[in-house]
C-alpha cells in the first residue's frame, strides 16, 4: 500500500530547473545552414525537494536522459538555469563549477562503458576523491573500502577490473563511485534497466538505504514504471522533450490527469492473473523531435484529442494542489 500524501511546504527546494532547453541541428550544403532542429528538451521546470527522489519516467528517446546529463553540464544547455541551493549551474566556471559538481553525482546506465576497463575498481572509485584532493592516499583508500562495504562488495574487490564482475556488482560499483565524493543529489540514469529482477531489488534497496543513512537526494529515471513506483516520492512524467504530468506517487498512479499517463499505467502487469486491466492502447509512433506535431505533441495518438488540441499546445499548470498537467481535458 503507498504511503500518506505527503506535502512539501517545509521543505526546501535543493535542485531548481527553469526553461531547460536542449535542442540539436542537422546541417547541410555547401555552406553548413541549420536545415532542421530537434528539440531533445524543450523548455522544461521542474523543483527537487532536499532529500526527496523525483522519479522522471517516459518512452525512450523523450529526452529523460538529456535532462540529467545537461544539469550537471555533462551536457552544454541550449537555454534554461539549474540552480543548485541557488547557484545557476551554468553560470560556474573553473573551480566553482568543480566545486558544485562534488555535490551532485550520476549513476549511469551502462557501468561497464563508465568504468576504465584498464583500471581497478578501487582505482576508478578513488579518481574523483584525488581530482578533488580530498585527504591523504591513506585516507582515500579508507574511503574507498567504506563506500565498496557500503554496497554490498568485499574489500578485495577493489583490486579486480571491471570484466572480472557481474551487471549487478558493476553497477554497485558505480554507486559506489558516485557515492565516494559524499554527494547530497545524484542523478540515477535508468541504473536498474539492464539488470535481472531479483538484482533490480537488490539495486534499489541500496539506493534506499544509502538515501536514509546519508539524507540524499535523487533524480531516478527509468521507464519502468513498477520502479519508479517503488522508489519515488514524487513523479513526472516526459513525452517528446516536454514534461506533461507531474505529482505525488500516490496521486499519479491513483488519479492520473493525462491521457499518456493513463496509457502507462495501464501497461503495467498485474501479478494476479484473475484480476484484469483495461489496456489503453496508443495508435501510431512516437513522432520525431525534428518535427514534432502542432499544438499538443501527444494529439495524433491520444483517443481523446479534439480540434483545439491540433493547433495550440495546453498549458502546464497546477490542476490540483501540487498536481501539474498540461491537458486541454483538465480546462
């Protein structure tokens, strides 16, 4: 059973997105002019609330992804502020963008392409702790062994390469490295997708507990939405570069207000075969960022568009108290 409705009026907002904007061109003849533009994400707000996990779930290619990379500038912004505890992220430079960056962290998806396949892992879990000169090399090592017990590995662990373990033990070993520089917010990019589901829970009863010992803060993408569910205190849910849905667990996947939404949650399996679930069956594919739809980008597969969706796009606001949509159906 979920948990109470929680509310977040005493709680401070640790990671503030305004406008988020990143957009790709596709370039051609003689003289390289900008012949269209994808807009991978396109203007996107959003707050974190201190030690909360915002899940962000949608298809893949909707630009869930892009969203984690270009907060932390892994990726450039085409436009926006990330503000983290009030600091424009994209304003830093040099040492105070080295010095940001400590605190904010990212689990990748594919740990096997993140580690150094010629470095052990106890090196490669060190490296941010020696770029960012913390303690002695007695003292990084102390550390190191810390964060491996943490998640589950052995300290002889430190002195294998990346080949020599397991999806679940690598992917531990990249929470351990995101952990290592004592973050308060990590970005969790889809770090459970590629693993078995006994493993998966494993991966996210760690995440939890981590979350609790140290006070957290995460952002979880992931397209399973049985995960999010699980690990997530509020969601939002993407589609073609744009947020659509946004609201507490409970109320989302109780009292969804988009028709995407409803088509997602009416994807997830039950584990009782004689209880049956209306399937809300989307017509069509996911349009390209290159060339997305007039008005409501989701019109020409939702079964409820009507004439004022196919020319100008619903806004995003708050229909219910902290439950944002952007449907012409909640006017």
């Amino acid at each position: 059973m979920n948990e109470p409705l929680k509310t977040h009026t005493a709680r401070m907002e640790l990671i503030q997105v305004r406008n988020l904007k990143k957009y790709y061109t596709i370039r051609g003849g003689f003289f390289q002019r900008i012949k269209s533009c994808g807009k991978a994400v396109d203007n996107v707000s959003f707050d974190i609330f201190d030690g909360e996990t915002l899940g962000l779930v949608g298809e893949s290619g909707c630009g869930k992804t892009t969203i984690g990379r270009t907060m932390l500038r892994l990726i450039e912004p085409t436009g926006g502020e990330v503000y983290y505890e009030g600091n424009n992220i994209f304003n830093l430079s040099g040492g105070a963008l080295q010095a940001i960056r400590r605190n904010m962290q990212i689990i990748f998806q594919d740990p096997f392409s993140s580690l150094d396949p010629r470095m052990p892992v106890g090196e490669s879990i060190m490296e941010g702790m020696r770029i960012n000169r913390i303690g002695t090399r007695k003292e990084q090592f102390d550390m190191m062994i810390d964060v491996l017990r943490k998640v589950g590995l052995e300290d002889y662990h430190a002195r294998r390469y990346p080949h020599e373990f397991s999806g679940g033990q690598r992917q531990r070993i990249g929470i351990a490295r995101a952990l290592a520089l004592r973050p308060r917010f990590i970005i969790c990019d889809e770090p459970v997708s590629a693993l078995d589901v006994s493993i998966q829970s494993q991966v996210l009863n760690i995440l939890k507990d981590l979350q609790e010992e140290y006070g957290l803060t995460y952002l979880f993408i992931a397209h399973n939405l049985s995960v999010v569910e699980h690990i997530s205190d509020r969601v939002a849910v993407m589609y073609l570069g744009k947020i659509v849905e946004l609201a507490h667990r409970a109320e989302l996947f109780y009292n969804p207000l988009h028709p995407y939404t409803q088509a997602l949650l009416s994807a997830i399996p039950i584990p009782d075969p004689a209880v049956k679930r209306k399937r809300i069956t989307l017509k069509g594919d996911v349009p390209s960022l290159f060339n997305p739809p007039k008005g409501c980008r989701f019109h020409p597969r939702c079964p409820f568009a009507k004439d004022q969706c196919l020319v100008e796009a619903p806004p995003y606001r708050e229909v219910q108290k902290g439950h944002f949509a952007a449907c012409w159906l909640n006017e």
